[in-house]
C-alpha cells in the first residue's frame, strides 16, 4: 500500500542523494549495511566495539563474571557461541544472495553443508575484505549514545567511546570519547547478548546452579550432574544432547507440549522432555489487564513450576527432580541501551515499537532504522534485503508511506497479533511468513526475491532435523536436485 517503487531504471528518477550515515555493528547485519548504502552513494561509518568484524560468530572461550548476565554493570561478553556450534542451516540457505556461502577449495577451510562456527566466521571477513569494508570501521569504539539533534530534525548525535591503550603510563585501557552529527543511523547492534531469565518462584532459596546458555562454552563442569534446561528451541537442542554425554540426567521443558508431557528423548536414556515453566505471556498478560491483583498470583501459581530449598523442581507434570544446575536456555532481550529517541521507540515485552516493517519507527524514517529484529528467520538473505531498502530510502530512489500511513500499517499489524492472540514477545517473529516479508522487500527495492531452491532448501532442512534430529547435519538427503540448482544460480555471483 502506498509504496511506489521508482525503478532505477526509470529516467525520471531524481539524482541519488549521499547521506553521511553511521552504521552501529560489524556483525553480518552490518556489514551487509555497508555495503549496500556504500552501493547506494551514502558516506558510511561503522562503529565496532569488538577489534574484529563478524559479531556472533567471533567465538570467545570465556564467559561473563555472573553466570546468568543479570548485573547490568558486568563485563559483557557479546558472543553466545559454544565450542562445538554448527550452524543449523545448511550453507546454501544461509549465505548472502549475492555472496554465496559455498565450500572453499582449501584444505583449512571446513568444507560442510553445517559448518562450525569458525567457518561462518572465516565468511564473513571474506565477505568484509571482498567489499572493502574494514576501511570504514572504526574498531573498539562503542556507540554510547544516539539521540536526534535538538533543533534539527533528521540529524542524529552519535557519541561514541575508543579504547586505547595506555602506552605512556601502561596501566590498560582509556578511552576517547568523539561526539559527531549524522544524517543517519542503522542500528545492526545484533539481540543475542542480553539474557531473558525464567521467573521460578523459589528460586532466590533454591540451593542449586543457575547459567544462562549466553554463557555455556563446554560440557566440562557437568560430569554427573543433572541438569535442567528451561527452554527447547535451538540451543537448548544442542545444548541437552552435549551435556548428556558426560552428565547423570538432563530434564528439558517446552511450553509447547502439553502439561502431562514425560518423554524419553529417542536415542538418549538420559534426557527427559517436561511441559514448560511458563513466563509472563500472553495469556498472563491478558489476565492481567483484567484480574485483580489477588487472582493474578492465583494464576502465576497454577502456571508456573517451582524451586525448593532441597534442590528439588517441581514440573507442571507433577514430576519432582532433584537437580544440581538449571540452564536458562529462554533466549535473549532487544537492547539498545545508547538509544535516547524521547521515548518514541520503546521496548515494551520484548517488541520494538512502533516499527514500520521491523525497520523504521514512522516519525524518526528514514533516518532511524533497525536492520536484523526479525528471528524464526534465514537471517543473512533478510539483512541483505533490508538494507538494500534502507540505503534506497535513504538515497532517495524508494520512496516510503507517509509516517501516518506507515503508522497506520504498524497499529493494523498490532491488531492482528492481537487478533489472533499472539503475545507481544514474538512481534518480530516471523516463521512461515520470513520468505513473503523478504519478497515484499526486494518488490520494494526492484530486485529478484528469494530463491524457489533457497525456500524448499530451508524447508528439507527443518523437516530432515525433525525426523532424524542427531544426524540431520550430516546426512541431510532428499535435497541432491536443490544443491544443483543452488550452484547453477551462484554461477552468477562467482564466475
Ligand atoms: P551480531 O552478530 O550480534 O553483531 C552485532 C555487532 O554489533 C557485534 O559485533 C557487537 O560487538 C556490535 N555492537 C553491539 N553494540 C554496540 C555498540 N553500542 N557500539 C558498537 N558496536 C556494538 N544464524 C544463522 O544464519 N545460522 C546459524 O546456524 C545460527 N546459529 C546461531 C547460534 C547462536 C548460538 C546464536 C546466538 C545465533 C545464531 N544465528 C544463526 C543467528 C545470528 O545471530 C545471525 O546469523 C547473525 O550473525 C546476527 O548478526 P547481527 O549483525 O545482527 O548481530
């Protein structure tokens, strides 16, 4: 609705206008940024915290001080990678559109559909290099602050801080601190750093050990011990089958079975799936708009398993395990702890809003945006995609709905969450609809969606995990004429 795409072809088209636009991250997420509004003319800087590009897939052996991150003080760590991480997709789905993710002809690259860890790594600073991105980014600098400029409207005030070494009085770190205007923001901050803890009446008396996965490397230090994760989405799947290795019991639970569920996992006799610990969901959050304050405790207490002091959970199935560590495998929270927008953009129960297709909060567009919100998603593709609309935008060359259309569009979408009774956690999650949102945005910027072959791909993939969860990475079949199709189309991009 409303978004007329002015193709570039077109010869009515106005000039490209270059904007100077700060990019926050040198994750995948920004460097895709880069490089497509430095395609689009725009005068790019790239803001780095970490002395290296990748974000996520720069694997750290060490952990943060408090094992469940709660200290909002602490000594970050950014990366959630463990030691042994694959990746989850197979290589072909996971890469750029236009730089494909392909096995390199190096004995000391891995070779593998499901890379390690190291591999996506190696990617993207081929990636960084090929495009020349290194260039612009300005590395051990941390954005602490983005807030517009008073009096100026669409000019944004970026603050960062550099690290630098002490080299005259050798005593570390100190930092510079540099406050400079831009036209633009893109925040590509990434969301997998700032852990979401399960709330577990009992727990401040529990005796036991409690970690967030943001801070699990190794299976070592689990030798015989039973363990509880909270959560069954793609660490915790990891996670369970590793620990089971060298631990006595691990005890999963799902709040997407039903509350009797006691399973045996196939495969293991070790590994126990329990109904889930439930958080403040929708439901909760529905009562809570009408309860009273009395019948609200009643309904935490119905929902919610408990601790006790002899180290004994309580699941929703009546089960009573005494466990030695609860692993809080519940995800992560959208941070954006430099953000000052007055209050225009908030994060309300984990939803960023109001975000005009999870990238421009209306009034702030185009010159605050959000690349990389979405998740239940094939992530790289969708940054590509994203950004190619911003830097457009920005440029001048697509043009966006007025900021109450576009704010009407966000109030509709809200209703339909609602509608259908959806909770405000998974606002940004987009499932079976990631590959619709990802064609409505190359319509937007007048370039070829995604791939037949890249969807059917993602769709083997999650079907060969389901049935055959320990060896899917290995011996994924059925998907021979995919892979043929995939490098007949990469032909394009590396020929
Ligand atoms: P990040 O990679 O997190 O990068 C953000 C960058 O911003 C970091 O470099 C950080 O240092 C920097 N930064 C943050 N704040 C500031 C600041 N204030 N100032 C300056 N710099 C800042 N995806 C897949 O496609 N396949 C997989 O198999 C897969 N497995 C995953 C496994 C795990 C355990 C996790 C956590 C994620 C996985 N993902 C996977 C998703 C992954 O997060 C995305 O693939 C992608 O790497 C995210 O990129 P990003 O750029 O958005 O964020």
């Amino acid at each position: 609705r409303n978004n007329k795409h002015l193709s570039m072809s077109s010869p009515q088209l106005p000039p490209k206008i270059s904007r100077h636009v700060a990019v926050i991250g040198a994750g995948a997420a920004g460097l895709v940024a880069s490089r497509e509004l430095r395609r689009e003319g725009h005068d790019v800087v790239v803001f780095e915290r970490d002395n290296q590009v990748g974000g996520t897939w720069v694997y750290n052996p060490r952990v943060e001080p408090d094992p469940l991150s709660l200290d909002p003080n602490r000594r970050l760590i950014h990366s959630s990678l463990y030691r042994s991480l694959r990746t989850n997709l197979p290589r072909e789905v996971m890469g750029f559109k236009d730089y494909p993710f392909i096995a390199k002809n190096d004995k000391k690259r891995d070779q593998r559909r499901f890379p390690g860890h190291q591999e996506v790594l190696l990617y993207l600073q081929d990636f960084a290099s090929e495009f020349g991105i290194a260039e612009i980014v300005r590395f051990d600098t941390e954005v602490v602050h983005v807030g517009p400029v008073k009096d100026n409207i669409g000019k944004w005030t970026v603050r960062s801080k550099r690290k630098i070494r002490d080299d005259v009085r050798e005593v570390g770190f100190g930092f510079d601190v540099d406050e400079e205007i831009y036209d633009a923001v893109v925040i590509c901050n990434g969301h997998y750093t700032e852990p979401r803890i399960a709330q577990i009446p009992g727990i401040s008396s529990w005796p036991g050990k409690q970690m967030h996965s943001h801070n699990y490397r190794t299976p070592e230090g689990f030798q015989d011990q039973v363990a509880i994760l909270i959560g069954s989405s793609a660490s915790s799947f990891d996670l369970s089958r590793e620990i089971a290795g060298v631990a006595k019991e691990v005890h999963v639970t799902s709040r997407s079975v039903a509350d009797e569920t006691y399973q045996e996992q196939p495969g293991f006799d070790n590994i126990w799936l329990h109904s889930m610990v439930k958080e403040l969901t929708w439901s909760y959050e529905k009562f809570a708009r009408r309860a009273s304050s009395k019948m609200l405790v009643f309904i935490k207490m119905m929902q919610i398993e408990s601790a006790h002091a002899d180290g004994s959970v309580v699941f929703r199935n009546g089960r009573v395990v005494v466990a030695d560590i609860i692993i809080h495998c519940t995800g992560y929270k959208y941070h954006f702890p430099f953000l000052d927008t007055n209050g225009i953009v908030t994060v309300d129960g984990n939803r960023v809003a109001p975000l005009y297709k999870h990238v421009f909060p209306p009034v702030l567009a185009p010159w605050l945006s959000f690349v990389g919100l979405p998740w239940k998603v094939v992530p790289f593709p969708l940054f590509e995609l994203q950004t190619k609309w911003i830097a457009g935008v920005l440029s001048g060359h697509i043009a966006l709905p007025t900021p109450e259309e576009m704010m009407e569009d966000v109030k509709a979408f809200y209703l339909t969450l609602e509608a259908s009774n959806i909770p405000k956690y998974r606002t940004h999650n987009l499932g079976v609809c990631q590959f619709e949102y990802d064609n409505w945005l190359a319509s937007q910027c007048g370039c070829p969606g995604i791939e037949e072959w890249r969807e059917q791909m993602y769709d083997a993939a999650g079907k060969s995990k389901l049935l055959r969860p320990e060896i899917y990475r290995d011996e994924l079949d059925d998907d021979d004429d995919l892979v043929l199709e995939a490098y007949a189309d990469f032909k394009k991009y590396t020929s």
